[in-house]
C-alpha cells in the first residue's frame, strides 16, 4: 500500500501502481470526468501516470491553469493529428499550450501553405478524430530511438531539438495513428475535447530566428462544454471593439513610423498627456512607499551590461554597442535601467540600517523584439517602466 496525501492534509491508502484518475475516480466518478492534469510530489504529469511510492498528490480541474494547460497542449496534439492526415509529409515544429488556447508551427512543405480559408476543415477532423476518444500513450525512448523515428518521417525540426536533449529524458505522446516528441502531460484521451475552434494562422520563424525558414503558426482554442466556446468567441468581438491600437489611433494618442523605426512609439499630444498623468499618479503611489525618484542616460558601457549579465542576456539578439571616436570604447542602449541603479547605490556609502533602499525610475529601456512579434504598445523595441 502507498499512502497519498491531499492538498487539505488528508491521507489516504492505495495499492502501489494506481494512477491519478483511478484515485479521483474512488473519490467520485463525477471528479474523474473533471479532471485533466495531476501534480505528484510538486511535478505535473498525466493522469494515467502510475504512483509506486507515497506522495502528495494534487488533482487539477479546469480552473487551475494546470488543468487548462494539459487540455490545450493535447488539443495542439489533436490539431497536429488532424494536419498530419490532411497534409501527408507536413513537418512539425512545436505546439504548445498557451495563456488562451495552444498552437502550433508546422512546415506545410515548399509551394505549399495553409490558409484561414482551410481552417474549418481542420477543424472538422479534429471532431472527428476527438470523438473517436482517442487514448494519449507515453513512451519513454533513447534518444537514438527517437532520432530514428523522427529521421524516418523527416520531421528536420523535432529532429533538431531531440538532437539538445539528453538521453534517458525523452518521451514520445501517440494518439491514433500521430507520434509526438514532448514531456507531457496531456489527458489520458481526447474524450473531453468537446468544442473546437481554430481561430488565425500566423506566420513565426522556426526558433524565433528571421535567418530561419518561416512556418506556419496555426491558433486554435478547445473547451469541455460548447457553452464556454460559445462565450469565449463573443469575448473575442467584444475585444476586438476594445482593441488598444484601434483606440489609439481613433482617439490620437499614439503612432508609428517607418522612418523612425517599427516598435518605436511615437506619443501624440494627447497620449503624452495620458502617459504623463499616469506617470503624477505612479510617482505619488512609489514615493508614498518609500520610492525615491532617480533618472539615468539611455546608454551605458557594455562592460556595465557585462558585469550585470544582460548584455549576455540581450547584446546578441538586441540592439548592437555603439562606436565612440575613443578606441576601444563601446555603448549601449539600455535593456534595463537596474545596472544604473546599482551604480547609484555605490555612490554613497550605506549602513545595514539604511536598508531596504527603495529607488524607482521612469525609465525608457530598448530591446530588439523579432519584427514579427511587435503588437501595438504591447510589444515595442522601446518602453518605459517604473523600474523599481
Ligand atoms: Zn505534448
């Protein structure tokens, strides 16, 4: 017998190998429908995972993000289920779950492409496929297994990221007749994928990386219940009505420029003003916690960002040092204002009894986002932050 031990402290006794849902199913069947992820000694797994030892054991439902998440990541699954029937040869990248619903990145092929006009029959078999309760089935492999398997199908991507993992961590996912690389967890089946809906595709570089070939990013979201689907969907029109960049330029708060730059927002008279205002209000809420108010250049020495290990973080994949006329001599734009801080700290000697020292600045920091993944104000090169 093992003993397990519940969020609330109650300790229960099981025979060793009994899985999450067999124990959420001796509590109550109904229990058992509404769970979708388990954490066992603090590691999220499946649910069919079997339990040898004594453990703590948490059982997710819908409302923890767990839960959503193995939901989401199986249905990127399913998704890719679909894709691979309806596009035979079609490469996969990666599918995760993500805040509202999951994607997926997948090389249809050259010459070939995946539109939104194609969405709805990729939708349509992955009903079909979730109806036929399709059982997920972990694997562990040898990283020689998995990279056979991969090669064979031609899968270059999954071959390449199998290719930095480590022997003996390697785990595959099937449902039907679809074989996944991934760590899990993801449901015991596609049973409780009941409302399905893909909503855009997007174009996203494998890795990130513009000098990578470009994939296909498909978004979709899935539910238990049509209802929530339902709902979500007239969020979705309520938002976009709400959405800030329409706003701002109806109401002239805020713009952009080619020739200044993407992701550099230029603030209009009245948007100034805004900022301005929210900036009165910040600085009396930090000042009345003990904030002092300092400000800092926009650049500083790459040594400082070395020492500080962001230009380790940033340099390469941001905005490049600058050259002075002094040889040798290298600046940088900043991509946070706390190296600064640290300097105004040494400035001045401190006693323990000064401690904690509270400074805060309304400071416009730059990093170079990828050109794709500039949204709005919500995804800029350049921002300012109440860097506290
Ligand atoms: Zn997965």
């Amino acid at each position: 017998m093992i003993k397990i031990t519940f969020p609330d402290g109650s300790v229960k006794e099981y025979n060793s190998g009994i899985s999450s849902i067999e124990i959420a199913e001796k509590i109550s069947p109904r229990l058992a429908k509404e769970v979708y992820a388990a954490t066992v000694n603090g590691q999220v797994v499946d649910l069919s995972r079997p339990l040898n030892s004594d453990a703590t054991l948490v059982l997710h439902k819908w409302d923890d993000s767990e839960g959503k998440h193995a939901f989401w990541h199986s249905s990127a699954h399913l998704m890719a289920g679909a894709l691979e029937e309806l596009y035979p040869g079609i490469k996969f990248g990666i599918g995760p779950a993500i805040e509202n619903g999951f994607y997926y990145d997948v090389d249809p092929g050259d010459g070939k492409a995946i539109s939104e006009a194609d969405l709805p029959a990729i939708e349509a078999k992955m009903k079909e496929l979730a109806s036929k309760n399709l059982v997920f089935t972990r694997k562990e492999v040898s990283k020689k297994e998995a990279l056979d398997l991969f090669s064979k199908k031609g899968d270059q991507y999954k071959v390449e990221l199998i290719g930095e993992l480590e022997d003996g961590t390697i785990s595959l996912y099937t449902q039907g007749s679809f074989t996944d690389l991934c760590r899990g967890p993801h449901l015991p089946s596609t049973e409780p994928i009941k409302a399905i809906k893909l909503l855009s595709v997007a174009g996203a570089y494998w890795r990130g990386n513009e000098k990578n070939r470009m994939l296909t990013r498909i978004y979709g979201i899935t539910y238990p219940k049509q209802k929530m689907l339902d709902d979500y969907l007239v969020f979705l029109e309520e938002a976009k009505k709400r959405d800030h960049r329409r706003i701002g330029k109806e109401l002239e708060l805020f713009t952009f420029s080619p020739k200044v730059g993407m992701g550099l927002p230029l603030w209009m008279p009245k948007g100034a003003e805004l900022r301005q205002n929210l900036i009165s209000f910040m600085t009396k809420v930090l000042k009345k916690r003990g904030y002092k108010i300092v400000a800092t250049p926009h650049i500083g020495n790459v040594d400082l960002y070395k020492t500080s290990g962001h230009y380790e973080k940033y340099g390469k994949d941001s905005f490049q040092p600058m050259l002075t006329p002094q040889e040798g001599e290298q600046f940088m734009l900043k991509p946070m204002n706390c190296p600064h801080h640290c300097e105004i700290f040494n400035a001045t000697p401190h006693s323990y009894k000064d401690l904690p020292y509270r400074m805060a600045e309304f400071g416009t920091v730059y990093r170079y986002e990828q050109s794709g993944e500039l949204h709005g104000l919500t995804r800029v090169r350049s921002f300012t932050q109440d860097d506290a």
